[in-house]
C-alpha cells in the first residue's frame, strides 16, 4: 500500500533510510537529523493549468537528464522499446559518440529489435544485450543483488538491470534508464506518510 516501510524505513535492524529531503550530518559526538523539503507542503497548492504543466515539465525534464550526466564524459542509455528512452536522447546534450545505447531481451523480442532500427537510422552505437544461458547462469547472484542494493522492493525479475551495467561498465560508469524518465515525470509517492480522507495521521 504505502511501497515504503515506515517508521525506521528499512528491514534491517540498525540500518536506516534517508527519507527525501533528508541530510545527516555525523560526527563524534553522535548524529543529526534535517529536513529541508517536505512533500506535505504540495497537499495544498494549487496545480498548474495543462499548457503551463507542459512546459514546465518539459523544461524540467531536459535540465534534470543533462545535470545527472554533466560530470562525465561518457554515459550508457538503456534504449528499450519504451517512450523514456526515446524522450531523455532526444533532450541530452552531448555528441553521439560520447553515449552508448543499448537494450536487452531475448534476440528477435521488440526489446531488442526496435532500438537496433531507431539506432541504426540516426547513427547510434547501440549495444545488445541478450539474456541467454550465460545470464541464465549467473541470475541468482545479479537477482540478489537487485534486492539487497536497492530498498528491497524491487523484484528478482529486474536481474538484467545490474547484468546489463556491468557488461558495459568499461564504457562508462553512468546509465540513463527508462525508469529515470518515469520516475521524474509520475507522481509523487506517499513516502513515510499516512493519507486518508482526514488528511495526515
């Protein structure tokens, strides 16, 4: 229901998550604790009108893919069949030669077979990656990591996440993937709050 634990936020005893917005400061004497958003301030405001949401949206969405990549001089992108990939190429600032494009799945798979096209028309480097026996292989090990690595809700079923990191690693150390862009444009979560009709228990 709530996608997060509440309360220490984690299933680990003595290990916590930041929340959002969230800084500690550590040091001998203990730590400390400041908050400087929270998402309780938006219950309130008004929304933008759709032209207005539009633009603001897409204005944010092309500053936030390039900040995430402006300290380095390469970057991988999941290309998959999706509209995120797409949307964070057709905003990144950089020379085609400096991103390398790849996708994953079984070989003649949409998943595979439409990035291959659209790269192939615009000139990309694009990179398969197939889950075959040799994935097959080694998927306990990258499925165990996708669940301890992350916040433990994400499933073993996004095992080709890390495999498909680590196969390019060399190339570089950053990957814009699908979820980048939906993440930015969905919602926002009821992270560490409870919501009802009332309003906030």
């Amino acid at each position: 229901i709530f996608n997060y634990p509440l309360g220490s936020r984690t299933y680990f005893r003595n290990v916590k998550m930041l929340r959002p917005a969230e800084i500690i400061h550590a040091d001998s004497s203990g730590t400390e604790s400041k908050i400087y958003w929270d998402v309780r301030t938006l219950y309130e405001v008004s929304q933008y009108d759709k032209r207005d949401a539009l633009e603001i949206g897409a204005e944010l969405f092309h500053k936030t893919v390039n900040n995430a990549v402006s300290d380095v001089e390469k970057v991988r992108i999941a290309f998959t069949s999706g509209f995120d990939s797409r949307m964070m190429l057709s905003v990144l600032e950089k020379e085609s030669q400096d991103y390398l494009c790849y996708s994953f799945g079984s070989p003649d798979s949409l998943n595979m077979t439409i990035p291959q096209q659209i790269s192939q028309q615009l000139g990309f480097s694009h990179h398969p990656i197939v889950l075959d026996e040799a994935y097959e292989s080694v998927f306990d090990e990258y499925a165990m990591r996708v669940v301890l690595l992350t916040d433990c809700l994400s499933t073993v079923e996004r095992a080709n996440y890390p495999y498909a990191f680590e196969q390019l690693s060399d190339f570089s150390p950053v990957v814009l993937t699908g979820i980048f862009g939906s993440e930015l444009m969905r919602s926002f979560q009821n992270i560490g709050h409870i919501i009802d009709r009332k309003g906030v228990v």
